[in-house]
C-alpha cells in the first residue's frame, strides 16, 4: 500500500502488538468476525488469547494498543465518594484545567450519565467503551454505578461497561458487577506489603470503621487480591494499575507484577506519580518527585516478561471523552446535549468498526512486507522514535500542533509502542511559542528521531542542533511501517559510516497533568 492509499485510512486500523504478545500471528487477520463483520479469524489470535477474549478486547482502547488508535472510551462522573485515602489523590469537582484522575468539570446522576452516553455515541462512532472511574471509586457509590450501567445496557447494549476501582469493597459486589454486564475492571494495586502501603495509604474506611497505617494497608491488600482472584475466576478481564513512586514502591512493583499475574489479572499499567504542589496531594506538597522516563520504561521492562504491559495510558480524568490523547469532553456540557438532541444510531456505529477491521487487514499487510526486509538482521540496536500523531496509528499530526507525541522502540524485531510524552502547543494561534520548544525538546531528548506530518524551519534546526532527526517524508502514512523503514536505513547509515550510533540520554517526564486541559 502506498502513502497515498495510506491517507485514505484516516478512520483507523490495530496492529499486532509483539511486545505483548497478544496478536502475534501478523498478516493473518482474515474471515469474519461478530455481527458479519470483517474481523481476525480464531487462527490470528495468539495461542494466550481465546476467541472469547479477542472479541473483548479488539476494540477496547485501554486492554488493546491497537485499538487505542481507533476506538473511544467515556467516563461518566456518577461516583464522587470514596472509602480510602490515597497520598497522590485529591478529588477535584469543577475544575477544567487539570487532566489527572480524580478531576472532574461536573458530577453527573445516573440519567444524566445515560443521556450523555447516548449523545456521544451519536456524534462519536468510534465510542466503544463507557467507563466509572470515579472521582471516587465506584463501589463505594453502589447505587449510582449500578444504577448508571443498568440505563446505559437498556438503550445502548452494544457498549462495553468497565470500572476502576480501589479493590477494597471489591469482594462484595462481584455479582452485581457480572449481572449488568461489566467485562472489563481495573483494580489500582500499589503495593502487596503493608509496610509499603502505609506509606501510600493514609487511611481505609471499612466496616464502618476508619483504619489507618499498616492495619490500613493490610486489609486493602488482602481485599484487592481476593478481589482479583474471584473476578478472573468469573471470566472478567481485570487491568491493574500501579502507580510508579520513587524511593516507595518503584522496586516493590516487579513483586506486585508477579502476584498479580498469578491471580489471573490480563494486563498491568504501571504509571508516572503525577506530582506537583499545585494539585494539593500529600506527595505533591511534601516534594516526592515522579519518576524519568528511564526509570518508568526500565520498570515496565523488567515486568513485560512477566505479563502484558500497558504502555499507552494516559491517566485519564473521571470525565473524559474520546480517544485516548484527543479529550472532547469539552464538545458535550450539559446544556450542549441538551441542545444537540440524539439519535443513536447502531447500523453507523457497526459499519465504522467495519471500516476499521478492513484497515486492519491493510496495515498488518503493509508492516509484515517492512519486516520482512529486517528478517535477516542481527543487529542488536535499539533506538527511540517521537510519533506526532491525531490517531488511526498513521503520522498526521503537525509538530507544532502536537498535544503530545507517542513514543515507539525501534529494534531488528520490529516496532512497539513504549509509551507517550504530553507537551504543551508549539503553535498556537497561528503564532509560534519559542519558549516552549526547549522543553518539548527535553521531553524527547531520549528519541534519535520525531516523525511528523509537517515541520517548520526553526523547530527543524533546533532538533538536529539537540540530536533529534527530523522525519517528515512518512507524512500520512501507517506509523509502524514507516518507522521501520526509517529505522533499516538507520541501521544501513551506521554500517556505512556515514553516521555513528550513539545511546540517547534519559528525558524529562511531562505528565498530562502538568499540562493544561482546557
């Protein structure tokens, strides 16, 4: 496929992911799928994937990284209370500016929630998966969250339903959770030692009663592992997130990593402590810093091996809209649905996911034939690359118009997506923002190169003066195919001298939530 077929697949594809192992059998997407649809047949999934848990997961933006390019998620803030404390939260209720957990514009009742899932499945057909993420945690809002699922199953069934929890009143609720229908769950699991715990949970409110210290953190770990255990027992899908603390719980992790696999969890999400005084979070005020992008892909590593890694978070609000990296909360206010009316219509939204599996098959084909020319490689090279990006895993994003930039790994067994860096506008207004270019600079100071759509001149001269190569003549065409062309003429450069390959220092971390979310 040329890059200008290519452009013609703004709608989106998924990839095979090797990193994880999930979907390895590439180039081999071919039959149908539920409903009639194109879809990857049972023999194109890999041998730890079920038919059953393919169908859950392909087009689920949090559980797959393909499906990140193409399908939306929403979150609806019907949870306000929680039963815990944790020292790197702080609940915000009508506040726009920050993008973090916890952070919502407005609390929603269980109506409202519904008739918001309706109105933004109606405009945004990519919209796959409706989430309750809080600001607090679900279950300890049992009315509205149950409440909330069962209107939204009643007139959009075709929806996946999810929850992220804390774990603690877990154990519970498990049958409420399968009978409306939740597959998916995620658990934030940060520690499996007390001792460690303490030091992240102030206190618990359990059976009427606040705990606090390693009493507290005792009876949440024993409470989210049961949890866990029983869930996966049920056929849910459970996803844990861990927050990555420096001098806490960093090295503790590999453990937890372990003893969560072991219970049966899918996938595990190791993510940045969003720190900074202005969010006025125990670890924010009292200086614990988060930790370099080094320390985080390392972490995340030394886990891979273990069980599927989730790279591609984006620490989401309680409140958000759309892509993963592109929040269109914004576009549907109360009194925006209200004026927009909505028709839900389920034939669109099926020929839309339509339209991705066929470009699935597209750019499976066009990366297995870039492959194949590194088949023969030995070489044990890796190198990162910035991916300027607006979504359908394809290099359409202008660097000055980059919100942030996904971050691939670059070797002889091909591409994989390790993360993403947010910055803030290069370019806004039509007016350049000199100031701002060395710190996006810095956020991908550890990348040999940036592919983008489009480049000014200054940027351009600024990056290859830091090291940075500048790549702009993959415009609009599939991110993983071009970058490993760009990378076997990496490799072909350096054999012939005509560059010298040298290892990238570590970059600064840019959290979502330093970053303005007006």
């Amino acid at each position: 496929m040329d890059v200008s077929a290519e452009r013609k697949a703004s709608d989106g594809s998924a990839t095979m992911d090797k990193a994880r192992q999930a979907f390895t059998e590439r180039g081999r997407c071919s039959g149908t799928g539920a409903g009639g649809m194109a879809g990857c047949a049972p023999h194109a999934v890999s041998a730890d994937l079920t038919s059953e848990i393919w169908e859950k997961v392909k087009n689920h933006p949090c559980y797959s990284e393909e499906a990140h390019h193409h399908f939306a998620r929403m979150h609806v803030a019907v949870a306000p209370v929680c039963n815990i404390q944790c020292n790197y939260c702080n609940r915000k209720y009508d506040c726009a500016n920050e993008s973090r957990p916890g952070v919502v514009s407005a609390k929603l009742s269980p109506e409202q929630a519904a008739n918001k899932v309706l109105a933004v499945a109606s405009t945004i057909p990519q919209l796959t998966v409706l989430g309750i993420a809080g600001p607090g945690d679900p279950l300890a809002n049992l009315a509205k969250t149950f409440k909330t699922f069962e209107l939204v199953n009643k007139v959009a069934p075709d929806i996946k339903l999810c929850l992220s929890t804390n774990g603690l009143a877990l154990l519970d609720h498990v049958d409420a959770i399968v009978k409306c229908n939740v597959n998916h769950v995620t658990i934030t699991i940060n520690a499996i030692d007390p001792q460690v715990g303490a030091r992240i949970y102030p206190w618990i409110f359990y059976k009427h009663k606040r705990h606090v210290g390693i009493d507290a953190a005792k009876i949440l770990i024993e409470r989210q592992l049961q949890g866990l255990g029983v869930l996966t027992q049920r056929g849910i899908l459970c996803k844990i997130n861990s927050v990555m603390i420096p001098g806490i719980n960093d090295k503790h992790l590999v453990e937890v990593n372990k003893e969560v696999k072991s219970r049966g969890a899918f996938l595990h999400n190791i993510m940045p402590l969003i720190s900074s005084p202005k969010h006025g979070t125990v670890f924010g005020l009292n200086g614990q810093r988060g930790p370099t992008a080094r320390e985080l892909k390392t972490l995340q590593d030394s886990c891979e091996g273990e069980m599927k890694m989730m790279r591609h978070c984006r620490q989401c609000r309680a409140d958000a809209v759309g892509l993963l990296g592109d929040d269109r909360r914004a576009e549907f206010t109360t009194e925006r649905i209200v004026a927009l009316g909505h028709k839900y219509d389920v034939e669109a939204r099926k020929a839309y996911q339509a339209r991705v599996e066929n470009v699935r098959h597209a750019k499976v084909a066009a990366t297995r034939r870039q492959l194949a020319e590194l088949a023969d490689c030995a070489d044990t090279v890796k190198v990162l690359v910035a991916v300027a990006t607006k979504g359908s895993a394809l290099i359409n994003e202008h660097f000055g118009h980059a919100k942030e930039f996904q971050i691939y790994e670059l070797s002889a067994t091909g591409a994989k997506i390790v993360g993403h860096r947010p910055v803030e506008l290069y370019c806004g207004g039509g007016y350049a923002e000199e100031d701002r270019l060395p710190t996006i600079i810095r956020t991908i100071d550890d990348c040999h190169a940036v592919f983008v759509a489009r480049i000014g001149g200054c940027p351009k001269a600024e990056l290859i003066k830091a090291g940075i190569e500048p790549v702009d003549q993959y415009a609009h065409a599939f991110i993983e195919k071009s970058a490993i062309a760009w990378f076997k003429r990496y490799l072909d450069r350096v054999k012939t001298g005509e560059i010298k390959h040298v290892e990238r220092g570590d970059a600064a971390t840019a959290p979502a939530s330093m970053i303005s979310a007006a």
